[in-house]
C-alpha cells in the first residue's frame, strides 16, 4: 500500500504503526525517481 504521508497523518501512518516504511523523496533527484519507479510512485 502506498500512502502520501503529510504533516496531518505522519503520526497515525508512522508513529502508531508496528512495521513503519517511509521512502522520502524529492522531485530534483536522480536516485529517488529511481526508486519511485520500483515501488509504484
């Protein structure tokens, strides 16, 4: 499942959850979009 985490839900989606993974990211790089690709962003 892929959630777009913001300032409102980071600590239900994160914080409270048992197995949290987050995957930050930025537009400008190389390597993130890289990333994006294989895990569906």
């Amino acid at each position: 499942m892929i959630l777009e985490i913001t300032g409102q839900n980071f600590e239900d989606e994160v914080l409270k959850s048992d197995l949290p993974v987050v995957n930050f990211w930025a537009l400008w790089c190389g390597r993130c979009l890289m990333v994006a690709s294989l895990i569906g962003k």
